[in-house]
C-alpha cells in the first residue's frame, strides 16, 4: 500500500496558475472540486522542489501526481471535518507560525509580492495555517506520533535480525578534508585542526549536519556534489593513518582531527561498522524502527481518511486522476 504524506504540500497553492487551463474538477469531496490544472501545477512544483533543473522520468512524476492528490483529498476531508466540529485555531499559534515563515523572505514586501504572485491574500494564507494546524491537532489526536524507540525496542529488533548480518572489516561514512600547502607551517596546520574540530563540535551538538559541512567547506573535489560521503570501503585501503584515526570510532561518532599523506588534514564521521557487534547497528536500527513506526502511522492516518470519506463522499470522476488504492475507495 501507498503511504502518504498528510502535510500541506505548498504554502502558497497557485489557484490563478492553472497549467491544463481546465476548471472542470475531476475529483470531488464533498461539494469542493479539485481542477486538473491544480493538480498538475502543484505536481509539477512538486518535481520542481525535489529536483531543480532536471528532467524527471514519467514514471515519477505519476507518483508525484498520485501524492498531490492524496494530499489534497485528505486536505478536503480534514476540512470538512474542521468545520463540522467547529474547531478554531489558537491564534498565537497561528501568528507564530506566520512569523516563521515570513523570515524565510528578506523582507515583508518580498512575502507580499510573492503572495500576490501566487493569486492568494493574506487573509487566504492565514486561514491555510490555520487549517493547517486544526487539521494537525486532529490527527495527533486520531492518529497519536509513534514514541521514541527505546533500548529494549532496539534490543529486541538486533535478537530478531542479528543473524541477517555479513561480517566484514568493511566501514562507511563522511570526512571533511582541508588540504596542506606545500610548506605549510605547523601553525597553519594546527588552525586547520582547529577549523576541523569547530565543525565536528558543530555537528555533535546538532547545529549542523556533516554532509551539509562537508559539501560547503570540504577540499576534496566530489564533496560538493556527495558530500565527502564513502560508501562501503576497508579503512587499510586508506593507509595506516586512517586506520589509527579511526579504528576506536563507534557509529555516530566523529574522529579527531588527522593528517592523511602529509598534503591533507581529515575528519571522518563513522556511519557504518560492520562488526557483528550490536552498538555498531543501533543507529542504524534506531532509524529503521522510526521509518516503521511513521509507515504504520500513515498506514493508519490513510484507514482514518477512508473512515471519514464515508461522511463527506469522494467522488474521483477521471481515471487519469485515481490513484491505486484512493482514499475513500
């Protein structure tokens, strides 16, 4: 089954830029009608976003479109829902919301020029946050956020799969080089380690994140367009040095500061250990039983949309616009 993503997927949905030029809906909840030309708008901003500047195969831009649309039902009903409550957002949430939105602009006559690009008001905006936060609060309280996995969780998970692992002296994981000048006194090479150690003290108390650093300030060549990512590799390829560097390392951690073949000071961020040990997967584990945990819940928000499709009917009138397994068929 498909899982879905009930988020507002545009803050600014271009009503006035319809591509298909048609308004005859071709879905239906309730008494709203979704337009083809708002779907394919919102499908090709979509692509857009997820990959600028590049031509996406057919095959994605139909599960692009089956998202949008997905999305926009589900908007519709937990709309519908709202009202028939008679819900009302929180206003200081709302201004909040608003407010942090607005600092993405350089400027409050940017965002208004950008509003008014889009073919909404200010009074529209306010009311799709508004909507927004009403349509969370409902299903946070349907359909609860999974908890935290906890070590047992963890434990547990390892027992059930431990015997699925290939042991090898294999690793995986980022670095961020900063290269030695020919000549290079060891002062310069110190404030090198210095800058290295900044970024990894950056990263452990998440207000950065390593490939995002690596792609910006790393000297190696491909950074910027992997950042500083090595996949599966054996560290004695890389030479003793980076052997010794980073044999002590647990997944998750940052190494110190290293010179590698004496042109190149390194920092390596361990992501993989393929040791058999369990603290080398926990990482590892802790992301997957979030994964599972956030698919069950869509999984469940999906049978709620069904649930409440039965009260405010949907109607898919074009089979170009039905995705497999719709909500409310």
């Amino acid at each position: 089954m498909k899982v879905i993503s009930l988020i507002f997927l545009l803050a600014f949905s271009a009503y006035a830029q319809l591509l298909s030029g048609s308004n005859i809906p071709v879905i239906k909840v309730g008494s709203v009608g979704i337009s083809p030309g708002k779907i394919d708008s919102l499908t090709k901003q979509l692509a857009q976003a997820q990959a600028p500047g590049k031509n996406i195969p057919p095959e994605t831009m139909t599960q692009l479109r089956w998202a949008v649309i997905d999305n926009l039902v589900g908007q519709e009903l937990l709309k519908a829902e709202i009202t028939k409550q008679g819900l009302k957002a929180d206003a200081k949430k709302t201004d909040s919301l608003i407010a942090l939105f607005k600092k993405q602009f350089p400027s409050e006559a940017v965002f208004k020029q950008e509003l008014k690009k889009s073919g909404s008001t200010e009074v529209e905006f306010r009311q799709k946050i508004e909507n927004q936060l009403l349509a969370d609060q409902i299903l946070e309280k349907k359909v609860p956020y999974p908890k935290d996995p906890t070590a047992q969780d963890k434990k547990n998970y390892w027992e059930k799969h431990k015997g699925e692992v290939v042991l090898s002296d294999s690793i995986a994981g980022a670095r961020i080089i900063l290269n030695i000048a020919k000549g290079e006194n060891a002062q310069a090479i110190q404030d090198k380690k210095d800058i290295l150690k900044g970024y990894a003290a950056q990263v452990r108390t998440k207000k950065a994140n390593f490939a995002a650093l690596a792609a910006q300030f790393s000297e190696d060549s491909g950074a910027k367009k992997d950042g500083g990512v090595m996949t599966r590799f054996s560290p004695k390829d890389q030479g003793t040095e980076f052997v010794n560097a980073v044999k002590n390392l647990k997944v998750g951690e940052i190494s110190e500061p290293f010179v590698q073949g004496g042109n190149k000071i390194v920092i390596f961020m361990l992501s993989e250990k393929n040791d058999g040990k369990f603290e080398s997967y926990e990482y590892q584990i802790d992301y997957i039983l979030r994964i599972e945990a956030e698919r069950t819940r869509q999984l469940a928000i999906k049978s709620y949309l069904d649930q409440l499709s039965k009260t405010y009917k949907v109607q898919y009138l074009n089979k170009d616009y039905m995705p497999p397994e719709a909500i409310g068929q």
